[in-house]
C-alpha cells in the first residue's frame, strides 16, 4: 500500500481537475486517508478538505495502483510514486473495467469487510457481475457507472455522516412497490470515526429510457423550426408528455406520504424568513434584483401566513427535468438526494411537494427559452419560448391534478414562493457561472414579482 504522504501531493494536484470537487478556486489544504482495501489492486482512500474559512469536506477516492503505466488509463493517471524500491503508477478505479467488478462481487456476496458493509436489495443473480462497466459522462458531484445495460453504480465522492436520502427513498419506495422509481439492487456503506457514510448506491438501469431534458429541447427545436405553428400545432408537441410526468410526480408524492407520513406545517415564518435571506444574499451577486426585491418580499411574507395550504413530507427535493426518465412505459423519476451542497439531515427533512412542483415550473421555464438564449434575443423566438413554456407548465399541472385528486396551481402562494425561492438560486448561479443565460430567471423573478404587486393592489 502506497504511504499517505507519498500520495498526498498527488491528490491535492488532482482533485481540483475533477468535476465532482466543489472547491475549485478556494484556498484550502488537503490530508489524505486511508479507508479500506477493496481488492488486492483497489484501495479506498479519503480526501479531507480544509479551507481557509474553517469549513471543510471528505471526499471518497478508489484509487488502483499498477507496476507498470497503463495507455488505456491515462486521462484518470494520478501520478507516479516511487515505493519500495520500485515506480507504480495511481489510477482513478472506478474507471478501470478489469477492476471494476468487485462492487457488484460484494453486494451479491453482502460482505462486511472491515470498516465496509456491502448489502443486496434484491435476489442475487439481478447483480450484473459478468458485465463490463462504463463511467457515465455528465455527473457533477458523484461518478456512475453503467454495467451494460441492466445496472448502474452511483459512487458517492462527496460524503457526509447519517442516512443518505436516496438509498433510504429507494429502499422505502421499494417495499411499497412504487413504479415510477428504479429498483434499487444494493449499497455500500463504511463505519468512519463513529458514524455511518454511504458510498455507493446499485440500482435498476433504464435501458429504454429518455432524457426528459432532451425530449423538451427537441421538442422546443421543432416548434422553433416552424415559421407559423402554435406550440400545440407543432410536430413535437410537448405537452402530452408533460401531462403523463405531471401524474407521475403525483404518484410518487404519493408513494412517498404513505411510505414516511405526512404532517400540517404549523408555521411557515421560519421558511419565509430563509427566503428572505437568500434573497438578500442574492442582491450582492446579482444587483438587478433589487428593483424587484419589494415584490419578492410581499411574495415571501404572504407564504408565512400560508400555513394552511400547506401539507409536509418528504419529497425529491431537486425535481427538474434532467431528474427525469421516459421510458418506453412510464416516465421514471432518480436521483433523491435532495439539494447536492445541504446536509443529509436537512434534505431528509419533511418538505411540501409544492417545491417538487415549482422546480419542474422552473425547468420548463428554461427548456422553453434554452434556444433565445443560444441564437440571440428574437422577439417572435421570445413569444414562442414563453407559449411552449405556459402550455407545458399547465399541462404538468393538470396532469398532477389528475392524479393527486388536488391541482397545484390551487396553492397559488406557496407555489409562487417556492418558484421565486427557485428562481433566486438559479440566477445567483447563472451570474456566477453563466452570464448569458441570467435573462432567464430575471425574467421569471419580474413576472412573479409583479404578480405579487397587482395582487395586493387588487
């Protein structure tokens, strides 16, 4: 086994180069750990981050080690050591196949091997050993491996203490039988200094299934190719999909109050105050926002007295459309986590599905003018934007309606809140990391803004 400080100022030169690290541009320092050996080639190591501010992170790195430099490896090739008298060579394992199988070995198997519990979710003969794996492309704060087409392994980098709400939502979700979720096979959890970590995650891979991002791109791509047809003239006409995801979010709402209860929210001040604060904080970042803020106070303070329409329990907590799966059945729904940067015990918290529901408002929001801002400010590009955007928001909602029995634009309050909560982060966001596409939330924040001020004229 290589030393810790041999390795050390490796890790430290590469974790800045992987998407899943959130500390790009922070000072900070790095100690590294070893955790547990996964096989005679494979090491489990942690990455402890500290930065300047006092705040920190541990980030989990399987690292393989060879004798010789491999050609196939050397986009994910750590470095060099030199070790007993002799080089080896530091590679990412996740993205080596020759060594990749020994996650699924073990969750078939259940071992428990030191600090490492490996469990199986499902008859083991569903665990796909015999089949290579893929690291997926596109994962911002974890790394995913597909083993054919029948499993995918989501290996958690960033770790944090407690229950991790998505194997916990899988396995509850499974017991009562949910359709609309991936079946979830196993998970590897590690005992690190008295608690408990999730490191990885086996489940269900959707091999028939659709982007739900790409589908209303294309969609929206075909409206814009036509010269003079309405959004539900079109040949990609959206919104009979948007309708079957709307029911789809309903049931799994509904699936999860069964599976964890559900409770009134007594007081919604503290909510409301949160709001508040990120709106302020935002202000610094985004200064056009503070000729709107007076609207999206008012919006705030009418969701504090709100506490009636307003039902707790657990939800997805991130809901958007690249979140969701069409197969060639049903629209599925992945990934809950919650919010990636929270804690686990706050994205375990019972929430109000009306958040779930302004995300997806969100999203077609921005499925709808994704072409404005690729091709240039147009006003007929504009107005037909903001028509398929309308008619596949209503059509989400009627869907849900139908479904859930209630339809969501009922709640007109702490429905809008909860878009303009959304709609704050996202432009903090897009400021930060993408300028152009900032007239998108603006956008959003004046209509709910204004809304705000025309009611309490009214």
């Amino acid at each position: 086994m290589i030393a810790s400080h041999t390795l050390q100022p490796l890790v430290e030169a590469w974790l800045g180069t992987q998407r899943w690290f959130a500390g790009k541009g922070r000072t900070s320092s790095v100690a590294v750990e070893h955790l547990a050996t996964l096989s005679h080639q494979v090491e489990l190591w942690l990455a402890r981050v500290r930065y300047s501010d006092g705040t920190g992170e541990l980030y989990q790195m399987p690292l393989s080690t060879r004798d010789e430099p491999s050609a196939g490896l050397e986009h994910v090739l750590l470095g060099s050591v030199e070790s007993e008298g002799s080089w080896r060579w530091i590679y990412d394992a996740l993205h080596d196949k020759d060594l990749t199988p020994v996650w699924l070995e073990a969750i078939r198997d259940e071992r428990h091997t030191g600090r490492l519990q490996f469990t199986c979710y499902s008859d083991a003969d569903a665990i796909p050993v015999e089949l290579p794996s893929l690291v997926l492309t596109g994962e911002q704060s974890n790394t995913s491996l597909m083993y054919g087409a029948v499993a995918i392994l989501k290996v958690f980098r960033r770790l944090q203490p407690g229950v991790n709400p998505d194997i916990e939502i899988g396995v509850a979700l499974g017991k009562h039988g949910a359709r609309h979720v991936p079946r979830l096979l196993g998970a590897v959890n590690a005992d690190y200094q008295g608690g408990t970590y999730a490191l990885a995650m086996l489940q269900e891979y959707m091999s028939t299934a659709a982007d739900g991002w790409e589908l209303a791109k294309a969609s929206v791509r075909d409206l814009m190719a036509e010269a003079d047809l309405h959004a539900e003239e079109a040949g990609g006409d959206f919104a009979g999909e948007a309708q079957r995801l709307g029911a789809a979010v309903a049931e799994v709402h509904a699936d999860l109050a069964a599976a964890f209860g559900v409770s009134r929210a007594d007081d919604l001040h503290e909510h409301a105050a949160a709001m508040h604060a990120r709106l302020d904080r935002a202000i610094g970042v985004v200064p056009q926002l503070e000729d709107i803020a007076a609207g999206l106070h008012k919006t705030y303070d009418a969701f504090a007295g709100a506490a009636a329409e307003v039902q707790l329990q657990r939800i997805h907590g991130d809901l958007h459309l690249g979140q969701v799966l069409r197969t060639s059945h049903r629209w599925v729904i992945i990934d809950f986590e919650g919010e990636p940067m929270a804690d686990l015990e706050t994205r375990r918290r019972p929430d109000s599905p009306l958040r779930d529901v302004a995300g997806m408002m969100r999203s077609f929001e921005y499925a709808g003018h994704h072409r404005v801002i690729e091709v240039g400010y147009q006003p007929q590009l504009a107005y037909r934007a903001a028509e398929w955007s309308l008619r596949n928001r209503d059509a989400f909602c009627a869907g849900y309606a139908q479904a859930a029995g209630h339809d969501p634009r009922e709640y007109e309050v702490p429905l809008r809140a909860f878009e303009a909560d959304k709609a704050v982060y996202e432009a903090v966001y897009e400021a930060r990391n993408r300028p152009d596409w900032l007239a998108i939330p603006l956008a959003s924040l004046v209509r709910l803004a204004t809304n705000a001020k025309s009611e309490e004229l009214s």
